[in-house]
C-alpha cells in the first residue's frame, strides 16, 4: 500500500498477487500480515485478503501487529490460535470490524458486502472513493521538500557533459532513480519537512514492545 501524490491509496504488486482461489503458499508475504489458512499452506480466497485487510487496519490504529512478537515461531502460533487483543482507545464499532476480519476461519469472516456496509464506515461513500472524489487528509508534500528531475532530462543533461570529466561518487549515495530521480545537495534545499525527515530517518525505528511504548 502506497500513498500517490494526490493523497489518495493505491496497491501494488511485487509480483505476489494471484488469481482468487489459486494455491498460494505462506512464502507468499510477512508472517505478521498471514491469514491463519496461508500460513498451514491452504488454499486461499477473498476471505484471506480480508483478514489481511484487517491486520493493516488493526496496525493503522494501534501501531501495531494483531500477534506481533520478535519471535517468528511464536507470532506463527499466535495467528493459529490466538484470540485478538483489542485496546481500550478502540470504539466498539471499529472492534467488531477488527473482529469479524480476524477471525481464525475464512468462512465466518465478514463478507465484501459486510464490510462496505459495516457501521464503522458509515458516511462513507464508496463510489465516490473508487473514482477518487473524497478529499484525502493527508496529502504528500514532495515537490516542495526535493528538486525532481524526470530520468530523461537527467540522461540528456548527462550526454551534454564532458566524457572525461568524473563523476564524484559520493553523491550517488543521495540519488534515487525509479521512475523519478532526485538529489539532495545540502541541507538548505530539504526546507522544513526535509529536516524533519533526515531528522527521523537518522534513528532506528523499534517496535513498541522494545520500546515500551503504549499502543
């Protein structure tokens, strides 16, 4: 799940996603996202991408995983047998949602109908989502944090410059190229949200349960 520049979600494929009802193995994807059926290797449906609908939910508005632990064995049988912990800060239309897309068996998890209707999402206007006409809360503010350059204009302005000339390899460490390339001289050029941004990057992020933060 990606955030595109106008605010809105979009979904991508790393070349995992299969056809509905195909055979699809629990190496398919993060142990923490798995529905129990994916991790015993069991042939998966919609219901399966429900329930992962529901972990990333559930991580949205707590910060964390459903079974979360350091421990890849011990996250495993918590997904199979564990029931869902649900924190007090959860208002109790969004802890049935959480509930019936996290339930161990694929056939009593909600339905796509159910769902699209539940009373956590009332207001909520699914035409109007699909052809993007709700206004996203948030909305990314690249342009103003880089300077972008299209990987063509930087290839010409590349074949302009002197053959013999070389090239500081040091500063390649600051590019990215796919599909949009952009380069961070100094400082000066981030602006306020790029400080704040190097700022956060130069850490290590730690799960709350290292950390002992509440969630």
């Amino acid at each position: 799940m990606v955030v595109d520049l106008a605010g809105h979600i979009r979904l991508i494929d790393f070349g995992l996603s299969e056809f509905e009802n195909c055979y699809k193995s629990a190496e398919g994807g993060s142990i923490g996202y798995l529905s129990p059926e994916a991790i015993r290797g069991e042939r998966c449906t919609a219901a399966s991408d429900f329930y992962g609908l529901g972990t990333v939910l559930y991580e949205l508005l707590t910060g964390n995983l459903p079974h979360y632990s350091i421990n890849t064995f011990a996250m495993k049988q918590a997904v199979l047998s564990k029931p869902v912990q649900f924190p007090s800060c959860l208002s109790p239309a969004c802890v049935d949602l959480l509930s019936g897309l996290l339930r161990k068996s694929p056939a009593t998890r909600l339905s796509p109908e159910a769902v699209a209707s539940h009373p956590w999402f009332a207001g909520v206007s699914w035409e109007a989502v699909m052809r993007k006409g709700t206004k996203p809360p948030f909305r990314p503010d690249l342009y103003e944090s880089f300077a972008f350059v299209s990987a063509e204009e930087e290839s010409k302005s590349d074949s302009e410059k002197d053959d013999s000339a070389e090239v500081d390899s040091s500063s390649s460490n600051n590019r990215f190229v796919s599909p949009y390339e952009f380069s961070v001289s100094d400082d000066a050029t981030l602006g306020e949200q790029g400080q704040e941004l190097k700022t956060q990057t130069a850490g290590t992020t730690r799960a709350p349960e290292e950390t002992g933060q509440n969630v």
